[in-house]
C-alpha cells in the first residue's frame, strides 16, 4: 500500500513561511475599558492574551487583578463586589484592590491565610480606564492624555469598536489613506480625478507622523460635514507606541477635527479600539454628535470585515508576505516602532527619519 | 523590519507550567450508562476518550466493543442490533458479543473472514451497565456495589449529570463542604454565624474519608427535608478509586442519606456522574422522591457552571495552579489517589493517614 | 501531591498509528467549478488545501489565481472583476489573467509597481473549469474528456455534490459495490437472495477497473428505471488518476448509462465531486432527467453521513487502521495509485495487474 503521511500535516500553501506582523508590547498602559462600564459588577477583560478583571473598591477606585482565583482557579470575574472587595463564586475567597487575600470562609482563625492575586495597575483619566499589562514592572509614566478633550469650544464622544486583526494590522487600516476611496469609496475619496498632494513620514523612537500637504477638502459626505466651505486642509495621521492613533484635520479656524484611538491587544489577532472623537466645526455640535457613532460604525463595519479576512488568510498560508509600496506611508514603520518596543528598546538617541513621496488622492 | 514572531505561540500567561490534576486511571471499571437505557439499539459512549459502543447480545447481556468496524473505520454505533450481533452500517459486518467477526456480507466463503474487533468487559449490576477500562487486562474484582440499595425501608433515586471538568475537579466539587455556602448559598449552608466542627481525614490506599463531628442539622431547604426534628447530624464523605463518591448523613434512627457517585471520566475535561441517591426518612418517600432529581439537577447546575469556568480558565493558563489551605479536606487527598492509581501502584503496605482540624461551618 | 501530566496529550485510542489514506496529488487538474457558476464575479475555491480565485477576462476566459492579494493579503475574492481584471476590494490592485499586477492606485507613475500573484492553469471544456495544481510546473496534458457527451441519443446532467471525506475515501465509496445492499438498502441491491458474480480487476500504472460478470439486471428503484426489460448487464466501475471516477452500466443496444465524477480534494479530509451523468435508455430522457439530481442527491446524503463519520473516528484513533478483504475490490488499489502520484512516479513501466475473484452480490 506504500507509505502514509502524518494525519494533520500542513496541507496547501506555506510560503509564508510563518511570520505576521503581531507584536507583543508588554509594559505599556492599555484600555482596559470606559469609565462608564465600570460599576458595582466585576467586568472581564482579556489584554495580552492575559485574563484580567476590573471592579471598584470601597473608594470607587478602578482595580484590576488577574481573573483567577489562586485557591481553584475559577475566573473571579464571576464573583461579586462586597465592600470593596472581589468575592469568588466558588468557595467565597475575598481579595482586596492589591490582590491580597483578606478572607477565606470557614478557615480557622489560627490557620494560615489563602495566598493573593497578581494586580496590575490602574488609571482612570478622562473617562477610560487604564491597566498597565503585565505586572512585572512599575508604570515609569501615566497612560497617554488626549489633547483639546477639556478645552472649550471643543467636543468629545466615546466609541469602542472590536476586529479580528493584530494591534499591527488595525492600526495601519486605520490610518492609511489609499484604500479609503475603495473599501469606503465615495465615503472620504474616490478613485478618480486624482491628483498628486506631498506626504512627509516623520519617525522618531516612539511615534511616526505622515502629513499630507496639497489636500483638497474631502468629498462625500463626510467632508461636506467637516467643511461646508472647501479649501485646502490639514492633514496628519499618528501612531504613537504602543497604540495610539490619531487623525488630525484642520480648515483655518473654524473647522478642528482630531480622532484619537487607543488600541488594546486582545489577542493575536483580536484587537479594541477605543475612540475618542474630538471637534469644533462651523455647525452646531448637537447637528454633529448623533452622527458621529453611526458613521464610525459603518466605516469600521467594512474595515472589519476585511481584517478578519486578513487575518484569516496569514492563518491559511501559516504567516504573512505584504508586499510594500511607497504609498504605505505609516504601516511598516508601524511594524518596526512596534517591533522595537517589544523587545523592550528604548533607543531614545535614534536619529529622526524623514521621507517624502507623492501620492495621488 | 526586525525579527517576526512564529504564528500561535502561546501568548498571555503561561505561570501554570502546563501541569493539572487530570488523572487517566486504566484498568477500573465505570459506568457505561443506567440498565434502561440500553435496550434494542446501540448506545455510543466515550470512556477515558475511548469511543465505545454497548449493546444487548442474543440473551440480552450487555456488551461493549470498541466503537470502530475494523474494515472501514466507521463507529458501529451507527449500526443496529440484529439477532444479538452488532452489525455496521456501511457494509453490514456483523460482530458477535466477543467482538469476533460474524460475517461479511457479499464475500465468498471460501475467502478469509474479517478481523474482529476488541471488546471491553462488562458487567450489569444494581442497574448500571459497568465497563471495564480498557481491554488490555482481566478485572481483578467486580465493579462497586452500592449497600442499602437491596435493604427494606430504604428507597433509591438514579440520576445522570455531566459537567466540563476532570474526573478530579468533580469529585473534590461535590464532596467540597466549604463551597456549599456560597455557590448553593442558602440550600444547605449560609455564611453567617459560622461554629467551629471537628474534621477527622483518614486515608488508605485506595479510598479516602472526611467525617464531620459536631455539625447542626443543615439549614434551609434540604436539612428541613432530611430532619424536621433537627438535632445533631453524623456526616461523612469519601472517595474510592477509582470514582467512587460517597456523601452520607445520618440523623438518629429515622434519618440515613447515603448518595452515592460513579464518575465515568468521557474525556481530560469532560466527566459524567451516576448518581444513585438512598434514603429512609421519617417523612414518606412518595414525598421525597419526586423532588431529589429537580433539587439535584438544580444544584449541579451551579456546580457545572464553575467546573466549565475552571476548566476554561485552567486551559487558558496553560496549567492549574491550585493553593490549599487546611480547609480542603479531601482535594489534595483524592488528587494523591488517583496519581497513585494511574501509575498503577498498589501500595496495599502504606500506612493509614489520619488528620484533625477545625473547620467553621 | 506527584506528578502531573502535561496538558492536551493525547487521550485514548492511538492504535492507528497516525497514518491515513490521505494523498495530495500535485501537479494534476482538478475540477474548479461549472462554467455556468463563473459570470461577472469573481469565485473563491479551496483546491488541495491552496485558496483559489476563478473569474473571466475581457476575452471571457477563465482565470485562476492563488486567493491573495500580495500587498496585505486580503482574498482577492472579496474583490471585483473591472474591464476583465480582478481588483482587490482593499486598496484597489488590479491583476490580469496572468496574476501580473497592472495598477496600484494613489501611487505615483514614477514609483515601482507592485508585484504579482501566483497564476494557475485553467482550461475550460464540456462544461467545467478546470485549474492545475499547483503552479510550480506546466500541464502536460489536457483534463480528463467525458466520452459520450457530444454523442448524439445521449443525454447529460451535471451534479455537484461534496462530502467530508479524503478523496480516496470518496473514491471508495463510490465505486464500492458491497455497501449498496446495507447503506442504500433496497435502491440498488438487497441483502437476501445472494448469488455469485465474477469480479475481473485490472490495474495499470494510471487506472484500475473492475468489471463484474454475471450480474442480474440491478433490482430496486434504479433498476425498474434502467432496464425495465430485465437481462444480465454489462458493468463496470473505474478510478483513473488523480480523482477520475467511473460508473458504467450497459443492457444490450438500448441502455448505457456512464456515470462520470471528478473528484476535487478541497482538504484533506473535504472532497468535492463533479458528476457527468450520460445516458441512452429506452424510456424518454424527459422522463428520466427531473429524477437524476434529487436521486443522486438522496444517496449521496446516506453516503456523505458514513464519510463524515469516518473522518471523525479516523482523526480520534489518531489514524485509520483499514482491514480488506477480497472484496474490496478497488479501494486498496486506488489508493496505491495515489500514493504513486503523489511520489511523481511515472512507472509507466509497471505491469499490468489483473486478479479475478467471486463476489456475492
């Protein structure tokens, strides 16, 4: 009958050869989750692929531990909040906001008390909540501000949006230009009468900056909402380690929009982004504000539905292969920013990087 | 671009070291299914991940035979019963109680006939079909028989429930006293004014036994049920390998509860518990019996959703890491068990171990 | 406590040994899909494992590409077709029938071009869309020719059907003829009544043919429909390398029935057939034509239930373990011959193999 093969073997393609570009940024702050959600219940979350839960102590202080019970590894996130503290569903072990161990029912009280939990640490700032992942180290800094947020004139709305994409991935669908006029043609821009504008690429150690010089005001539907007037616009888009994003588009003095977004790793391939959407624009707010939500969520519909197409395909042929033009402005240096941070590099005496290219929009 | 990552690494926490308390102890017998269900149709089954099929021969014995057609890999589970032989369902090979093949239909009869398949012992007893796992050795001794069963004034109640968990983390849930106060909070323990009770642990090779002195009848619904008097309870739990579980309650003359557990391990995380429930009560058992099973179910619910969170979380972590505290009386004794059995140690000269200490109930 | 065994061993059965009648035949053409199922959009397929893009150029001839778009590796699929090129639904690449990338929008003309993707051979004939698997090399020769298709009196159904099976195991089935009596018990033979036919099976270094002598007109359904006038027929079942299948039933001048498949291994264990239905008999193909589908249908659900079944317990025993009797008339050959392929023999050389044996059919 001659030989067999092995059951389960790689079957089909494998020129990928086994690479994608996740990176795992430890020591760094991440959006754990809005203020708003956090209540009088536990909330599970996972970052980093690590389980953790958030709850409130007796302060009303935001805390977060490692969701497992040390005593028989139940998620304590099914527990409940009493007096400040996490009480596990199993056995009722009680742990406070540093995870330590406070109460173990039905223990003698001479006998020796149950172990703690690994908490990290937390920081609410302007409505999100912070955790710093994983818990080996000490914040060196806080978590990232966002700009304008308390300045009048200006105004904010929240928005959490999820895709089956890398932190890598996300962040360059977000801030790339090119594919807008096809993946959300007639949205932003169209795949016609184009023109050449200048885009400059700034990268330092911790961030990257492409700024886009020449452009017209958008068309569609979006751009008449951002400028009923026209004109030529400001234009920049950021990333700033480990996963900070902004949009940034400016028409003389009236019109400011800055679309700052917090991506937290989930997993690999899973990735939250929380956005916070800030603006003063010539028309009233309360004529802006209600679309801005629906609109976010039907642009990143399209988005998500093809990272997760993506990122099922890097799966199918076991690691990516991108191919890179001049155009993509941001997404590789996106990978190395990311890539040196993973392993831990803080080569602050990195000289500064600056390209510029045509693009045509 | 620097170094990429290999796809599906484990990220996220990995303190667990891969290590749990799944034991696979071979050569035991466990419960296949209850002697109703097997009637005129095969019953597919998994014992320890061994797909197995049971059937009734020609005199109505119970068999159990690998559930594989050693022609063409098909479970003979999809097949019927036809004058005590198994037959299968693509190509109508039959097999006989012994597993030897009968025939195969269409071939000559000068032709060599077709292997057969192995058979596992069984046994039919107190109306469970046991087998004997797996097929490599003769059992030494026949499979658990429960007392009182056959005893006038006595009365029995079979049950079934499964849950996503190890043989192990079963059977430490459901002889767990701590546990009951919180996540069967109120039907047979509260957490409110605890006293202390004398906890006697003692072990032998093959089994191990909690008894607790000095304990209030239960509260709430199930103590009113099993003692409208009152009074002080005698209350003893054990384990014996290979998954035997023994909750008994003794009040006085009137009052005996013996439940009895048989845990069949399907799978590393997947366990199914036979429950045969044996009382006399000072109340009618035509009162009693109609709520054992719903009271059971409704109980266990609670116990499954926390074994499946465990499990999950145990999985997650890449390992369990359990701390004990004095409290957890039979857990570690019943993990100690079953390692022992599935090196398949008969430490028959090991010396009997006792412990004392208090527990607050 | 003792030690702990690693997490996810394998538990249970591991007798197979981990070896399956898996073979991947490269460097062959495989059924795409119908020519009628490729219009103006473009079509994903899974052929060995490898995603595929079909659609027409300008010209209307079909185009395979590997599913992958070079640049962020979005399935091309998800594209469009514009001006007979395949335009990814992300950034807008374009690709022409040859996989040559023609137009990377928003990038400036002075700017290298993106690269290719992967093209594969396509030649469409009687119908089907054929692709080569893989790319690495160039067709020798055509696709398998449906004989009797353009004949006149003879009529023609196409069927897609598809089953969770290898493509040997596929293969089996449909030219088994023990399983008829048990599996489709009643439509083509029964279990009672049995008589000896002559089995003649010749293999040569590309095909293996049974042919059975002897046997009455088949009873049954199909039988009533394919001679209603009785007699002894003519059949004969074949494999012709890689995934030919052929079923051939002849009653004098009046009825000829070929059934052709073409076997399309999607994965490992997921195959998909093209079935060529192409028949003369002496009741009106009006008549005839409306039953083929639904009946085709209905037995290959029976056959499709048995093949999946088998998949799983194969991939639970951790490999199959075949045992053959004189039956078996094809299968171990057919697998033989994959085996070959799969190695790229080209033993043209081999003699031709005949063996003759009883079957009771």
């Amino acid at each position: 009958m001659g030989e067999s093969l092995p059951l389960l073997d790689k079957l089909g393609p494998t020129s990928g050869k086994g690479v994608t570009s996740v990176a795992r940024v430890p020591n760094a702050w991440y959006v754990g989750c809005l203020s708003t959600e956090l209540r009088n219940k536990p909330i599970a979350r996972k970052v980093l692929g690590w389980p953790v839960v958030l709850f409130r102590d007796g302060q009303g202080v935001a805390r977060c531990l490692v969701d497992r019970c040390p005593h028989r590894n139940v998620p304590l996130s099914l527990g409940r909040v009493l007096d400040g503290e996490l009480e596990c569903a199993y056995h009722g072990w009680r742990f406070d906001g540093e995870g330590q161990c406070t109460r173990v029912p039905a223990l003698s009280p001479n006998s020796r008390m149950g172990p703690g939990v690994t908490a990290w640490s937390v920081i609410e700032q302007q409505g999100l909540i912070w955790v710093y992942a994983d818990a080996g180290s000490v914040p060196p800094k806080p978590p990232h501000f966002f700009p304008l947020v308390e300045t009048d004139e200006y105004h904010t709305v929240h928005d959490i949006v999820q895709a089956q994409g890398s932190l890598h991935a996300v962040a360059e669908n977000a801030l790339d230009v090119p594919h807008t006029a096809f993946l959300h043609g007639g949205l932003f821009r169209q795949d016609k009468e184009r023109h050449p504008i200048e885009v400059v690429v700034t990268r330092t150690s911790s961030q990257v900056q492409a700024q886009y010089i020449g452009e017209d005001s958008p068309k569609g539907l979006v751009g008449r909402i951002l400028a009923p007037q026209g004109g030529e616009v400001e234009h920049y888009d950021r990333f700033l380690l480990p996963g900070i994003l902004q949009v940034e588009y400016r028409l003389g003095e009236k019109s400011h929009l800055l679309i700052s977004g917090c991506l937290t790793p989930i997993d690999d391939f899973e990735t939250r982004l929380f956005a916070v959407v800030t603006f003063k624009l010539p028309i009233p707010a309360w004529l802006v504000k209600p679309v801005v939500r629906p609109l976010a969520h039907f642009i990143f519909r399209q988005d998500a539905r093809i990272l997760q197409a993506q990122s099922r395909t890097i799966k199918t042929f076991g690691g990516e292969q991108y191919a890179h033009t001049e155009i993509d402005a941001l997404g590789p240096h996106i990978k190395r920013l990311l890539r040196s941070a993973e392993r831990g590099s803080t080569a602050t005496h990195e000289q500064q990087f600056e390209k510029r290219f045509q693009m045509y929009v």
